[in-house]
C-alpha cells in the first residue's frame, strides 16, 4: 500500500516509535483529518449492478445499507463518507479489488484520520479458502444452478464444492489484521467493525430454496451451502474477539427473512414480490436496512 508519504510500510514501524517516545500517532505524523466514514467490502455492502452487465464500474445501490447508514447519520458527500465497495472483492484472492487495494484508495484521499468515526469491512465469500481452487460463493452458485447435483457432503468429496471446514477465524483475522493496526493507528478514534452477511437460509438446514421470477425453487441437497454461512458467521464472529474489533451479526438481525420465506428481505433472481431489480441473493432494501440502523444505533449515536 502507498500514499500520504508512503506511511502503510512504515505503520508498524511508526507505532512502536510513537509508543516509546509517549506520543499519539496523529501527534508524530501529518496525518489527514479523515472522513467520519469508511466503507470497504463487497457485493454485499456495495449492493448494486448492472443486469445489462455493460457497467463495470464499482457500482453502490441507492438502497444499499451503507447509502441508508449514510442518510440516517446526516452525512454529504465525499468529504465525509468514503466508500470503496465493490462487487467482487475479496480478502486478498480473486480477480476484484483486494482489501488492501480498497483500503490503499481510501488511504490516498485522505480518508483515515482522528475524525474517522466507524470503519466497516465485509468480505470473505469471494475469496478462496485452504487448498480450494473455488470461492465459497463460486461454489454456492453452481449449487444454485444445479437442481441434480445438489450440494451436500458429497459435493465436497467430488470436488464440486469447497471444503466449509478450511473457513476459520484465525485465518481470517491473519487475513486481516495488518489492514486493521493500519486502520486502528493511523485513525485512532475510530471504531473497526466487521459486519457479518445476511440470513439467506436457516442456519443448520439440510435443504436450501431460492426464487427464478417469483417461482420458487427448492433445492433438498444443499446442506454445504448453509454450512459455508455458518462457517463465516462463526470465523468473522472469532476474528473479531482475536482483533479485538466489533462484528456486526447481521444474519441475527435479518433472521427469519432468508430467501423463500413469507417476509423475504434477500434478492430473488428478477423477482418481482421481492425487488425485481435487485442483485440475486443479496440483501433486498428491508435487510439492508436493519443492517443501517444497527450500525447507527451501535456505533454512532
């Protein structure tokens, strides 16, 4: 990472420095003020797309909780908020932005700072865990598309579907960490959240369903799939206490909202009882926001 004098190579270095010499970070470097709020994640906190497929661009839903965490908090444009979201993102694998790209970008417009009030992160789904060639979320979605094959224990030992056991919170937060004593450094008053994925089905559940057009499509073999979630609202819950950092668990705020069910807060595909609209099996405009006012709530009034 580089920006505002090189100062992610040196954070570490420059933390311990501070610490003996008895001296605050924001008092031994020129730091920006920072923005009251960084955002960095995902499709699940970015939350919009292009159907067409045409836009490439790092696209932000207009109902997407950090767009509603934003209205409810009375904050205006860039000077206050920074967003670096993106459909795609990942810890550090896959083909879209990396977490420390996003929070590389963030760096170089000046968004850390002693102002920095609340910075979340949302990312693991997309990224490839243990000796997988497949992201959780490649594998969710064959499973999805492929009513013969299902998804339970067998996917795994034919190699259709990663193994749910390599998620675990001490990989995470090893993933994560030198992201976060950046953060936590260079913006000391902040509070660092790890803001978990949404309820798409009942935790511990053998069979899965999801909605093509409002029709529902019910899959009996897909307890993988349910245990991935799982696996990350444990991992990202642990990785939390190992960082000593906040998670936000939003598969309990949104429970009993999943997919298929009579008062659906997920995405279905093109689902017009739903959000027509909306980017399959993600939060629809309800689930993001709950996920928006627990934020506020917790971490900001």
């Amino acid at each position: 990472m580089s920006g505002n004098n090189g100062r992610w190579l040196c954070a570490a270095v420059m933390a311990v420095a501070a610490a003996m010499a008895g001296t605050s970070g924001a008092q031994a470097d020129s730091t920006p003020q920072g923005k009251e709020l960084v955002i960095l994640g995902d499709s699940f906190t970015a939350n919009g797309w292009d159907p067409s497929g045409q836009d490439k661009s790092c696209q932000h839903g207009a109902t997407a909780w950090p767009a509603q965490l934003q209205d409810r908090w009375g904050l205006r444009g860039d000077e206050q908020v920074w967003n670096q979201s993106c459909p795609g993102a990942s810890i550090d694998t896959g083909n879209g932005y990396i977490l420390k790209v996003q929070a590389s970008n963030a760096d170089k417009a000046g968004a850390f700072g002693p102002k920095t009030k609340l910075v979340t992160l949302q990312f693991g789904l997309n990224d490839v865990w243990g000796d997988s060639s497949k992201s959780p979320w490649d594998s969710m979605q064959a499973c999805f598309y492929d009513p013969a094959g299902g998804c339970g224990a067998d996917a795994v030992a034919d190699g259709r579907m990663a193994d749910p056991k390599n998620v675990t919170g001490a990989e995470y937060a090893a993933r994560i960490s030198k992201v976060v004593a950046y953060v936590r450094y260079y913006a000391p008053n902040a509070r660092i959240v790890i803001v978990g994925y949404p309820e798409l089905f009942t935790p511990g559940q053998d069979a899965i369903c999801f909605d093509i057009a409002g029709l529902d499509i019910g899959q009996p073999r897909g307890r993988t799939v349910v245990d991935y979630l799982d696996r990350f609202d444990q991992a990202q819950r642990e990785a939390a206490a190992l960082l000593k950092i906040e998670y936000l668990d939003s598969r309990a705020l949104t429970h009993g909202h999943g997919l298929c069910t009579p008062d659906q807060w997920v995405n279905g595909v093109f689902d017009p009882k739903v959000n027509v609209a909306g980017l399959p099996f993600h939060p629809a405009p309800q689930g993001d926001a709950v996920i928006a006012n627990a934020l506020h709530e917790r971490y900001v009034r």
